[in-house]
C-alpha cells in the first residue's frame, strides 16, 4: 500500500511539473517568471543556505530549464525542407540537450553528495596483511626510489607489510628485443632498479611479457603475492606515513567492500595553472571530481577506482578475475565489474598521497585523450545503462562518468554555430530578441548558477568551459576513433619526470591560434553586418555576443599553450623542522623552511659561514619521523641570501644511498596534513558576478600574453618556433 501511495504521489507531482513547463504563457510572464527565479536563487546563494533550501533552489532552476528544453524543442528549429539551416540548427540542438542530459545527471550524484567520512583507524592487532603495488613503464629511477621510500615509511607492522615495483620497463620481451638500443635499455633498467629494490627491501618483479599493459602489469603482481588487501600507487604518487592506517579499518566494517580510493593531490601545477599562474590561489581541476563528484558518487556506492591511491581486496578481485584490462583505463572498467558483481565501495575524502602531473600542455593533452578513449571504450563494450547487476543509481552514476568524455562534440558546436549565422546567414536558431532574453539568457544564467551551487568553492565561473575548450581541439579525433574503432586506442605511459626550462610555444599550439584569428574575424563581421543591416540587429548582436564569449574562451586559452619557463618543476612545500647543517667539519644550528621533489630550503644561524659558493656539498641533519636518531642527508649549495646571523640556502638533494631517498621522502611525504590544508587555504567561492569579472580579466591578460609569445617567438621563416619540454 505504502509502495503504491508513493508511486502515485510521484506521477501526481511528475504531471503537475509537465503542466507548469508546457504552459503557454506570453513572453511578457516568461520574461518576469525568469528574472523571480534567478533573484531568488541568488537570495538563497547569498544567504548561504543549504539543505532543503538548497534543493528548493536547484528545482526551481530545473524548472527554468526544462521550460527552456520545451520552448526550444517546440519553437525554434527551422522546417525540415530548409536542410541548409535545419542540419546545423538540429546538431545545435542535440549538442544543448546534451549539455541538459549532462546537468541533469550532476543533480542526480552531487546535488547532496555524503559528507567527509570520519577517519576509520585500523583496529589494533587486527591488522590485514598488504601488499603495495607499484606499477612502472620508464619512470625515472630516482623517482621510483621516492615513491618506494615513503610506502616503506608507512606506519604499518613490518611483517604485514610488503612493497613490491612491478617494472613493465625491465620485462624479458623487452630485453630480448631485436632492437639493440631497446634491448640494452631495459637490461640497464632491469638491473639498476632490481639493485634499487634491494638497498629499499622491497620486491621486484618483471614478468616475461608487455601484456594488457597496467592491469596485466598488476594480475602479474596478484600471481605472485597473497596480501589480503593490495594497495596500488603509481610510479610518481607518494604515500603519507599515515595512509594505511586511514583508510584499511573500513574493510573491518563490510565484509562485501572491495575499494576504499582516495583524492590525488599534486605538488605541482598541471599545464593550464602553471601558464595562468592559479595553482596557488583557485582549486585544482582534478578537486571539483575528488572534493565533490567522488562524495556524490559515494553516496549511491558508485565511487571508482582512480588507478591510485586506493587499496582493494584481494577476494573481491580474484572474483572477477584480477584487474580488468579490456580498455585502456582499466580502473574504472575494474569498479564496474566488481560493483555489477555484488561488492560496494567506500571514498576517503582526504589527501593521503601526493603526486606529479604533465608539466608540458602536449603531455596533459596526452594523458586525458587516453581518459575519454577508455572511457569510450567502456561505454561501448561495458555500456552501463544495461550492465547486469548495477542497481538504478549505479547505472545513472556511472552514466555521467562515461558520457562526459562526450564533451568535444557539443564544445566544437557551440564554438562554430555562432559561425554558421555571422558568415552564412543560416538560420539556425529561429527566436528574436526579446525571446532569447526570456529564455535563452534565462537559462544560462540559471544554468551558471546552479553549476556554482553544486561546485561553487571547488570550480570557480567559466574554468569548466575553458578545459573542455582547450581539450576539446586535441580530444575530438581522439575520441572519434575510439567510437568508430574502440579496440584501436592502446595504453601510453603520461611523462611525469619532464620540465618547461625555456618559455615557449606547445608545439600543439598552431591550431588555437587559428580558431582565435576565425573568431577574431567574426567580430568584426558583427559589427560590419549591425552597421549595414540595422533590421536584424537584435539576432545580430545576440549571435556576435555568444561568439565574442567564445573570443575570450580562446584567447584565454593562448595563454594556456604559452608555456611558462621555470627552473623549479615542483611546488614547494611549506614545512618548518629544526636540524642542522655540516660544512667542512662544522655544524651549525639551521631550520628546514620548505622542500620540494628535488631539494629544500634552509635557514642557517651562523656569523662566520658567510656565503658558500653555487655548488657547495653539505649536509642536512635532522630526526626522521618516528626515529629517535638524526640522520644524514647529503645536498649541493645552489644559491645564498644574507640576512644579518641567518643565512638562506636553496638545496639540491644528493642521494646517494638507498636511506637517502627514505630521507627525502620523509621531509616531503611523511606529512599528509600539510597537503589537506594547502586545499583549503585556495578553496573560496568568488560567486559569479566576481568570479565572471575575474575571468574575464584573467582571458584579456592571457590573450595578450599569448599574442607576445606568438609574434616573439617567429623564424626567419615567418613561422612560429616551438621547442620540446625538456627532462629531468
């Protein structure tokens, strides 16, 4: 009774809402209904409120929204006879009710996601035993022994604990090869990093073939290893002491959980913060997925695999097979399979490790291509919407996940639509002024301000617009290919070891360029065409605004392939930890002021050091967390500053010893709370008004830097000069 009560409420209340949408109305009532909803939502924004005032908020801006789906379906395309306009009008129109299916579904995940779980400490002496997971292709070593280090560093009982380097690069294929360089690297690799392995004890394993690249690399770690639970980092992804310890006592609570993932946190700044310089002040792209998504995603126990940070049981895996590997982003493809199979999974909104991203734009472009094919690739051959055993939620979930990598389709459209009108006179979108401002911009508006209450303090105005724009020029054949040949794409190693030393052009650049000269040239047909044809100035002007916001979408973008020469390829992480500094056969009184990947900075009390020269060896002495015993670390003198009795020295790191690297580890990694509040010291909502203003200033900046690289950065040949990122 209660079931069948609830189902009619819900048609009753479905019916009432298809009344309201349809309603016939003048544009007059449109006009005010739009301006009350939007002041309300703003009152609401301003009041900061939440919980059932929040979603009443986002339901009247469905409401705008769904009476704008309605409107356009019914009241704008051109007739069918008119191919000319009706063809790009109706890709306009499928492209828009993309953008709405896609709202719709972040409503569905985010619009309440779960709060932060507590922390679930491990209970003692109920410990699982671990095994940790490194999966490596060509990584650097002496990135490899950091990462090594710190996950031998984590506070865990020693005899529950085994490390292993799974070396994809070092494997028999590959030292067999024909190919007498290719050979003799991997022999190389295979005997540095097994003498690696030995001086950290930690295991080392290879396997006879490159098979299913990273999730064959991993079923070859689970064949040799019998850990209960098995803890996955990438190369470049570092462990706090702590990470363990947070996220394994979950697996006491749910015999039936089989993933406890964690956020990524990174030391340095992808390609687009590093040339806009954001990194410091606004959230990072990759915190709107892991500080809210994930949450929403949690909720309806959908939250995924990342391919990092997480750790997983082992029975759950053996269950379906190990780690799944018929796309190219295998851990994604992994939670699918195990959530159809009867397994939950639990998210940790906590950073516990931290990593590296692309430095160079061509690598970042590099990395999210292999994204949206995998993500292709699962749509087709997983398909969610019909995979046997996801409940209705998970479905809806994972169907968001999927269908965002869609997003270079309706970008492309909504970058060249405006085009079609300005230089063709197609009428693609049949409205007028007033009809456009009771609709329309009603709709955007709402539209913005629904994204900044469901991703206000995490994705700041238009910062969504410009990824997918600055993606979507690479992503689309990208994503073409893997939809008309989804076995085609084939798993390729992200370059996280590279830096930008010069400023530079990416060497992908020509093509923004060339889309911001075609736009550039549509303004100034806008405003040739208002001047000659002053009675279709309205559509004019509303048709020239929309491509001017794609003008400021790419020139800002300019500055994004603009890159930024920079000496130093990591951020620097603020700590203060006394210890002391040796040169020659003295030691001096110091304190450690922040440190990075590579080195550190040191403040060192001392009249009579004076100012060693560039290239100096000292030493650092300091105690190690949860040591009792300082220890020494060697470094290189790169730089000096006097200041009265404190001298400051910008240090390099030198290891030389296997215990070096759990050294440098310990100073960047052991501290997981340092990265936690780095988030938040740039989590702040500027609202949209301010955070509109600021773009827009930032795009104005950008494009004109953007335009200086260009026309600097010339060859006798006219033509613009590019260089390769260079390597660490």
């Amino acid at each position: 009774m209660r079931k069948t009560s609830i189902i009619l409420f819900w048609g009753i209340a479905s019916l009432c809402v298809i009344a309201l949408v349809t309603l016939p109305i003048n544009l007059q009532t449109q006009l005010i209904a739009s301006i009350a909803v939007v002041t309300f939502m703003a009152v609401l924004k301003i009041l900061k409120a939440e919980g059932t005032w929040r979603l009443t908020a986002l339901a009247f801006g469905t409401a705008i929204v769904m009476r704008y789906v309605y409107w356009r379906t019914t009241s704008t395309l051109p007739p069918v006879n008119q191919l000319e306009n009706f063809v790009p009008a109706f890709l306009l129109y499928l492209a828009e009710m993309y953008s709405v299916m896609m709202l719709a579904l972040s409503l569905f995940v985010v619009a309440m996601p779960l709060p932060s779980r507590p922390s679930r400490a491990a209970t003692a002496g109920k410990y699982p035993s671990v095994d940790v997971y490194v999966p490596t292709y060509n990584e650097d070593s002496h990135l490899l022994a950091n990462t090594l280090a710190a996950a031998k560093a984590m506070d865990y009982p020693a005899d529950k604990l085994t490390v292993w380097l799974l070396d994809d690069g070092g494997t028999l294929q590959k030292r067999s090869s024909a190919n007498l360089l290719e050979s003799q690297t991997a022999q190389s690799r295979h005997q540095e990093l097994q003498t690696l392995c030995t001086d950290l004890d930690v295991k080392y394993l290879s396997r006879d073939r490159n098979e299913h690249a990273k999730a064959g690399n991993l079923n070859n770690g689970m064949q040799h290893s019998q850990g209960e639970l098995i803890a996955v980092f990438d190369a470049d992804h570092a462990p706090a002491r702590d990470f363990l310890l947070e996220t394994v006592g979950y697996f006491e609570d749910d015999p039936k959980l089989f993933l406890v993932q964690t956020p990524h946190f990174f030391l340095n700044p992808d390609p687009v913060e590093r040339n806009l310089r954001t990194f410091e002040k606004m959230p990072s792209e990759n915190e709107m997925f892991y500080g809210i998504i994930q949450r929403g995603l949690d909720k309806w126990n959908a939250s995924f695999f990342c391919g990092s940070a997480a750790v997983l049981r082992r029975q759950a895996l053996d269950q379906t097979g190990g780690f799944s590997g018929v796309s190219i982003t295998e851990d994604c493809e992994t939670a699918i399979d195990l959530h159809a199979s009867g397994w939950n999974s639990v998210y940790v909104d906590r950073p516990l490790i931290a990593g590296l991203q692309p430095a160079t734009f061509a690598s970042f472009i590099g990395q999210r291509s292999r994204w949206a094919q995998g993500m292709m690739q699962i749509l087709r051959f997983k398909f969610p919407p019909l995979k046997r055993g996801l409940s209705i939620p998970q479905r809806l979930c994972y169907m968001s996940s999927t269908l965002f990598w869609l997003f270079p389709f309706p970008r492309t459209i909504f970058l060249f639509a405006p085009l079609c009108y300005l230089f063709f006179d197609l009428e693609i979108f049949t409205a007028s002024g007033g009809e456009f401002l009771g609709y329309t911009l009603a709709y955007m508006l709402v539209n913005l301000m629904m994204q900044n209450y469901l991703y206000g303090s995490f994705r700041w105005p238009w910062i969504s617009e410009l990824y997918e724009y600055v993606q979507t020029v690479h992503l689309l054949p990208a994503v073409v290919s893997a939809i008309v040949n989804p076995r085609k794409p084939s798993f390729k190693v992200t370059a996280k070891d590279e830096s930008v030393l010069v400023s530079r052009l990416s060497e992908i650049s020509r093509p923004f360029f060339i889309i911001f000269a075609v736009l550039l040239l549509a303004l100034l047909v806008t405003i040739y065409r208002v001047y000659t044809e002053p009675y279709k100035a309205d559509v004019t002007l509303v048709v020239g605004g929309w491509n001017l916001l794609n003008l400021v979408l790419a020139g800002c973008a300019l500055g994004v392939v603009s890159e930024r020469g920079e000496l130093s390829a990591t951020r620097r992480v603020k700590v203060t930890r006394r210890c002391e500094f040796g040169l020659g056969e003295q030691w001096y009184p110091a304190t450690i002021d922040d440190v990075s990947v590579y080195g550190a900075r040191i403040n060192v009390y001392a009249k009579t050091i004076g100012s060693p020269a560039v290239d100096t060896r000292g030493l650092i002495r300091f105690t190690p967390h949860g040591r009792d015993t300082a220890e020494i670390l060697p470094v290189a003198v790169r730089n000096t500053q006097v200041d009265g009795d404190i001298v400051t020295m910008g240090c390099q790191y030198l290891p030389e010893a296997a215990r070096d690297h759990s050294l440098v580890a310990d100073l960047i990694f052991a501290n997981s709370q340092q990265w936690t509040e780095f988030q938040l010291s740039r989590r702040g909502n500027p609202g949209l008004f301010r955070g509109t203003l600021w773009f827009f200033g930032l795009a104005f900046y950008q494009t004109s830097r953007g335009l200086a690289y260009f026309f600097s950065n010339r060859g006798a040949d006219g033509k613009p000069r590019v260089a390769a990122g260079a390597k660490k």
